[in-house]
C-alpha cells in the first residue's frame, strides 16, 4: 500500500530530526556534549529505536548501564525527575533492554503516592498531570495495569474542574485539587490563551486510550472523550504548537479506538506544524524558548517521536 505523501513527509522529518541528534552522540555512547547538561539522553533510546538507529540506541544504554545507571533504579544527574525517567524507560523496553527498564520500572512504582498521583521531582509537595500519566502510561507496557489505573484515578479527579475556562493540573500528596484559592502559584491551562502546556490534558488523554485498549472496558473510552473535549475547547493551536506533541499521539489513540476523524485531523495538524517549522538542522525552537542547542535538540528526539509514531498508525489504515 502506498503511504499517504504527507505521512511520507513526517516521516522523512523525522529521519531529519534523528540525523541532527545523532550528531551529538559521543565516542563512548554517551549524549554529553556539554559538561553543564548531563541528563539530555532520556528521550533517545526511544527517538532512535523507533526509527531503526538501533546501534547507536544501543551504544547509548550500555554507557548508561555502566555509568549513571543507580542501586536504587534512577539515574545519577536526573535528580529525581519522575518524567524523564519514564521516558527512559518506554526507550528501554521497547528495545528489550530490560537489564535497564526493570531497575527504572521498580523506582517509578516507588514514587507513586496513596492517591496514585506522582511528582515531577521527588520530595516535590505537589502532584502533577505530566509525571504521573506518563507512568501510567509506562506501566502499561510493563504490565502493570494496577499501577497504571491508580495513576489514571488521578487524573480523573481533574476532571471536575472549579473554574470555567481552566484546567488545573496539580493536586497535593493527597489528591485534593490546587487552584488559585488554596495556592497563589497553582497552574491551569488557560483555554482561551494560546501557547498553553497542552500536555497537561493530552497525556491522561492518551493514557485513557491506552488503557481501553488494552481492557476493552468502555469506561476508559469515556474518559478519553472527556479529556478530548478539554483538548477542543482550547485555543485554536491545540494541535499546532510546540506543547502538542503528546495530544497529537493520544489523538491518533483516540481516532484508532473511536474512528473520530476530529482527532485524526488534530494529530495531522500537529505533524504539518512540525513540517512548517522544522529548522534546516532538524529541530525546532518554539517562538518563546531559549535559543540554545538544547532545545532543538531535545525536541528533535520527542518530534520525531510522535511524526513516527503518527505516520506508521494513521500509514497502517486505508
């Protein structure tokens, strides 16, 4: 079957944005050109595997292995970030390196709470959206459905939402909802501005699709429509900006489960702004980010993440 010209153009994209990285891998394996950033590799296992650099992915989680790899499952310098290591582990165990994902896998199941919400850093007073339905999500491909319907209970508090026109994304240890009356610093999404985290609501999106695939179990499909209806409700860039990769996957999730075509056309979107923005290097720098090699670098590896993983769903249908 021919592929789709325009699936073809994301995946070519996302070649780009993997021969950009690769260019920065070190002799030894290791993805530390700058002394001063030593936990910028937890996206490349993943970013590489999917498209078929298995070598140098693999060359990167040996020198992981034998060098920051911890006793306890966490990785020296990542200084407890509950995010990155569970990026690290998708890119792991999807490459069947489990001499790495189990360790990381047993540290992750440590940082969640009684509620099932976990933080971003250890030690953080709050729990957040981001760290903890991107476990979630991990866990699934673990095996862990316990682990991961705990997270996905979390989320689902956020669905009851006190203000209109907000979505907050932060509870306390105990699951009660930050808002700005209890925390002058809470954080929402504001869905009437652009350039918002759309991610906070795109991964328990994604993580719901997830967990009615692999259930069958209707409630998580409901779920998913309602994290979906949030993502429409935003600003007109919900699907065009830097901050919706993530929606992007769970909307192909999503479009695979229900055949919406709405989030079909939201996933197609995201990856026709990553081809309209896509620097001549291969990465991308969002209008408001720091123009430093870390940045094209880093969202190089997460792009190409999600142009692949777009175009080899939406490429397998009619």
């Amino acid at each position: 079957m021919t592929m789709d010209p325009r699936l073809q153009a994301f995946r070519e994209a996302g070649e780009r944005a993997v021969e950009f990285q690769l260019q920065y891998q070190q002799e030894d394996g290791s993805f530390i050109w700058d002394e001063q950033i030593r936990d910028a590799y937890h996206k490349q296992a993943y970013s590489w595997g999917i498209s078929s650099h298995l070598p140098e992915a693999h060359r990167l989680l040996n020198w992981v292995r034998e060098n920051t790899l911890q006793p306890d499952g966490s990785l020296r310098d990542y200084n407890g970030d509950v995010y990155k290591h569970s990026w690290f582990f998708q890119g792991c165990h999807r490459l069947g390196r489990f001499d790495l994902s189990y360790p990381v896998m047993a540290w992750l199941i440590r940082q969640q709470t009684a509620c099932g919400g976990l933080p971003h850093f250890v030690g953080d007073e709050w729990l957040r959206t981001l760290p903890t339905a991107w476990t979630g999500v991990s866990a699934i491909y673990f095996g862990r459905l316990d682990v991961a319907e705990k997270a996905a209970g979390w989320c689902l508090r956020l669905l009851d939402q006190p203000d209109e026109g907000r979505f907050y994304f932060r509870t306390t240890l105990e699951g009660e909802l930050a808002t700005t009356e209890t925390d002058e610093d809470a954080q929402y999404i504001d869905l009437e501005e652009m350039g918002q985290p759309y991610w906070e609501i795109g991964l328990p999106w994604m993580l719901m699709g997830r967990l009615y695939q692999v259930t069958g179990d209707r409630q998580w499909l409901d779920h998913a429509n309602g994290f979906f209806e949030l993502q429409l409700a935003c600003a007109q860039d919900n699907f065009a900006n830097v901050g919706s990769g993530k929606s992007s996957l769970a909307a192909v999730i999503h479009f695979l489960n229900t055949g919406d075509a709405r989030a079909r056309d939201g996933a197609i979107s995201f990856g026709e702004f990553l081809l309209a923005t896509q620097h001549p290097e291969g990465g991308w720098r969002g209008d408001n980010e720091p123009d430093t090699p870390l940045i094209y670098i880093d969202h190089a590896a997460e792009y190409n993440v999600w142009l692949q993983e777009i175009s080899g769903l939406l490429g397998s249908l009619p």
